[in-house]
RNA sequence: GGUCGGAUGGCCGAGAGGCGAGGCUCAGGACUGCAAAUCCUGCUACACGGGUUCAAAUCCCGUUCCGACCUCCA
C-alpha cells in the first residue's frame, strides 16, 4: 500500500507521488517568535513530525524545512511593550520554540531559515514580480501584489475575491486594489529596515515564505504545510506570489487542524496555562507527545487535563510493557515496522488506527510474556518499538533520557537491598514487615511489583 | 453575506453503506499472602426529522446546535 496524503488543493486523498523518487522536499509554516510556544502551535511540529519521521522511515530522503519569522508587526509592538530591541524579543521566544520542540522530541529541520536572513531572496522576487506585471511599487517605499492580474487566486480557500470582505483599513491608499497585499512594507520611524531599490523597509508576512521556499526547495516542491488558519491569507498569498513568479510551488498542501478549548480555537486568555513549558510540569513530554499526536492531524483534539492525563495513563501501560519485555529478554530490540502500522500510517497518517493496533500488540505481548513465550515476547515489543518510533514517543529514544523512569544504577543497588529485606520477610511469612518496607519505599516514590521473575520496582512515572 | 468543518457510549477518540476500532473509567472474575501489574468477561453509541436502499452512524433532503476562515493567527 501506497503513502496516501489528504490534499487541501484538492479536497481529497489521493496517492503521494514525489516530484523526485526517493526524495521528498517539504516546507512547513514555522512559528512567528512573538510569544512563547502553547501546545497548538506544537501540535503542528508534532504532527507534520510525525509526517517526515514515516516518510524517512517509508526510504524517502526528506528536506525539512521550517522556517521562523522574526520580523513582522507583533514582534515591534512586543520589543515597544516589553522595552528591548526587536531582535532580542525574536531570538527569546525563538528559544521558547526550540526548547518546546526538543521536549517533544521533534526533530530539528534540516534547515531552519529565519525571514531576515533573506531579504536578498526576497527583493530578487520583487524584482521578479514587478517585471512580470504582477507588482507594483507606488511610490511611498510599499511594494503590493496586484491580485486582479493573476491568472488565478483563492484556489486553496474555493473563495471568490468579490466575496471577500474588504479590509476597511485606512493604509489602503496606496493600493490599486483593496485586496492588493503588500509585499514589502515601508520603513517607519524607529523601526527596523532594509535597502531596496523601492525604498528601505521590511519584509510583508508572506513574502518570506515564497522566497525561503524557493531557495530551500527550488521553483516547485513536494509538500507545504501548516495550521488550518494559514490556509488564507497566508497560503493562498504565497501560491500568488510564486505563481506568478512562473514557480510551480508546492504539489501537496497539507494543514494540520486545531487544539480546542471549551470547544472553542485556543484564545489567549486561555494560552497560559496552556504553554508548553506549564504542560511540561504536570506529564512529562513524552507523555504531552503522545497526547498530541493521538488524534489525527486534520481533526479538532478538544484539550482537557483530564484527557491529557488519560492519555498519559494510556502511554505509561505501553512503556510498562516495553520496559518489562526488555527486562526479561535482557536487550532492546531493534525497532520493526509491521504491514498494519505501515498501513495506517499509509492512509493519510491514521494515526488513530495505528495506536488501535499498538493496542493490540501489546496485548498479545503481555500474553507472551504470562506464557513465557520470548519469542512472540521479542516480536511483540520491537513492533511496538517501531511504531514508537515513528510516532516520536520511543521512552529508549536518547531523546527522552533523563525522563523515563530508567534505572540507575546506584539506587538499583540500594532498592534491591531493600528487597532483599521484603522478600526474607515474606519467605517468612512475616507479611507485616513485607509490606512494611514496601510502603516506606512506595513513599520515596518508588513502586514494588511482585512478578513470576521477582519483585521489580520502578520510580512512579504519575505524578 | 461568502467559504470550510463538526455533533459517535460515563469520558476520550476512530470509522464512512452490511462485519461491536481502540483507549480510559466503572463492575464482575482469574492470578496473588495482600497489593500492583497482567489477562478474561460485561457496559451494543453515532444530534433531530424525513428519504434512498434488501441493508444507513456512513448516501440524499431538511432542521437544530457548535466551531473555523474572510488580510494578526499553528
């Protein structure tokens, strides 16, 4: 079975076909560093993740890129409110994102370009636009796209421009047209700015995206991707800049759908609670991963804490398993990806499918396991790996050291004295010292079970 | 006004004409000195009203409710 992916141009799935075989070039609408990263913002690193992670693992050669816009209007109100340069705002929250991503192990880009680091990009396809007709330089430093001469636009949204509802924006002035979007804007007072042959200013949102693209991935690409709400302006924008460049631009678009609350997109009155940096103190990020990644991309996950905590708990039974297979196989096996994983994943990423077999493997793992079958034991748990591995929540990922309960070897030492102490005691029958000492240890965190192979502890992963 | 989604059991969350996805919770059982873990069993749901069909959660028409986008947005 064939990787199937949901196209937003096309409003279906259809077969995934590279431009280039083998390879897979794919640029993803990065974060805009004006605040620190909520789980929405993640849930699209997670997901489009997610994404390259099952085409590397498909035998695709993939170019990732994500960008970071660190110029725009949100970040020079934040350096005027937060009373520190422009730049110094972009690479704190910059920070932000990096450090979220790391905690929920998705992987860096291949290459993550930043807007000011292309402004050359950009003016070259200015330059280009204006030739073709397609943009204007009125005179004031502002540069528009002239949407009425494209052969065509809103094709991502099915929108007619009449039926827009017109921006009433009282800048306008210098437009042809109201729907007419700036490609560069000019310098004002205080503000940062560029030289270009129209006059210094700065970077309009969507330009940076068609050039870095361009640069990254060449005039025609594989797969573009971002949140729902970028489908316009921001998405339709750059198919008309490139577009009219004469760039064939992307093949597939891809938009991965929203973290809700209350039913409701996440507001920002609601945003702090849910940052990544808070989530991270109540599960661990492993944990808040697969929370995230669990529904599928193109529907609405509804955020709750006692969802997130039940998925938790849903996480902890599969790490259990794969801890205590590999405790009696006595290694860890190599990750396998089985044909029902691979085609789930292959149906437009069914990542709810995936996790219904997982499900099962572990079941019939833990059946192995009861029946001593190391076999079956062995096959179960590097399936389970495998599909961990794709879906980024491998507990034995070097990624994730440090958060799984892993044992350490100094107090293994110091808890198996302990035990031994417990299990003198119950050969003894003497069951009030044995549980005596389990709760003492259960009270330093630790949790005791008993097993056919021994008693086996491990640091409470709830917390 | 235009465009696009959604409503599934106590909860979360898939599916998209016929076979009870899966998980969590809960109840009962097996195992266990007791726990824990694990396994087994049970809990038969698809907003409402029509229609099409041998058969509808799924398709069609209508209704209600919820949400997203329409130049800040993941």
């Amino acid at each position: 079975m064939a990787l199937s992916l949901y196209n937003t141009a096309t409003r279906t799935v259809s077969e995934f076909t590279p431009l280039t075989p083998g390879k897979v070039g794919i640029y993803l609408c990065g974060a805009t560093v004006q605040a620190p990263p909520h789980i929405g913002h993640i849930r699209s690193g997670v997901n489009f993740d997610i994404l390259r992670r099952w085409l590397s693992a498909s035998g695709f050669d993939v170019t990732f890129i994500r960008n970071v816009t660190d110029i725009d209007d949100k970040i020079l109100h934040k350096a005027v409110h937060e009373e520190i340069p422009w730049w110094a705002v972009a690479m704190k929250y910059e920070r932000a994102f990096t450090d979220a991503y790391k905690a929920l192990n998705v992987l860096p880009p291949t290459y993550e370009p930043r807007a000011t680091g292309h402004i050359t990009q950009m003016i070259d396809l200015m330059q280009t636009l204006i030739e073709k007709g397609h943009a204007y330089a009125p005179g004031n430093g502002d540069v528009y796209l002239e949407v009425r001469s494209l052969k065509s636009y809103l094709t991502l949204s099915n929108q007619k421009l009449d039926d827009l509802q017109s921006a009433g924006d009282s800048e306008e002035t210098f437009k042809k047209d109201p729907r007419d979007f700036a490609l560069w804007k000019a310098a004002k007072p205080g503000e940062p700015s560029w030289p270009t042959p129209w006059g210094d200013g700065r970077p309009g949102w969507h330009l940076e995206c068609s050039a870095m693209a361009q640069a990254y991935l060449g005039e025609t690409f594989d797969i573009h991707g971002g949140g729902l709400d970028l489908i316009f302006p921001h998405h339709e924008n750059e198919i008309a800049q490139s577009e009219a460049a004469g760039y064939g631009f992307a093949k597939t678009w891809m938009h991965n759908a929203w973290v809700t609350t209350a039913g409701e997109k996440m507001s920002k009155s609601l945003g702090n609670s849910l940052q990544v940096q808070e989530l991270i103190k109540r599960v661990r990020g492993i944990e808040l991963r697969w929370y995230l990644g669990s529904a599928h991309y193109r529907s609405m996950l509804e955020f709750s804490f006692e969802a997130l905590e039940e998925s938790a708990v849903a996480f902890r039974r599969i790490e259990a398993f794969l801890d205590r297979a590999i405790g009696i196989l006595g290694s860890t096996p190599d990750g396998v990806i089985s044909s029902t994983f691979a085609d789930a994943m292959n149906d437009d990423l069914a990542v709810p499918a995936a996790l219904a077999y997982i499900s099962e493997i572990v079941k019939s793992g833990n059946n192995a396991l009861t029946a001593n079958d190391t076999k079956a034991l062995a096959a179960a748990a590097a399936e389970v790996r495998g599909a961990l591995g794709v879906l980024g929540c491998d507990p034995r990922d070097d990624a994730f050291a440090g958060q799984s309960a892993d044992n350490n070897g100094a107090i293994d030492g110091l808890i198996s004295l302990a035990l031994q102490q417990r299990e003198a005691a119950r050969a003894r029958k003497d069951f009030a010292a044995s549980d005596a000492i389990r709760d003492q240890i259960a009270a330093l965190g630790i949790v005791i079970e008993d097993t056919p192979q021994g008693p086996r502890w491990q640091i409470s992963s709830g917390r």
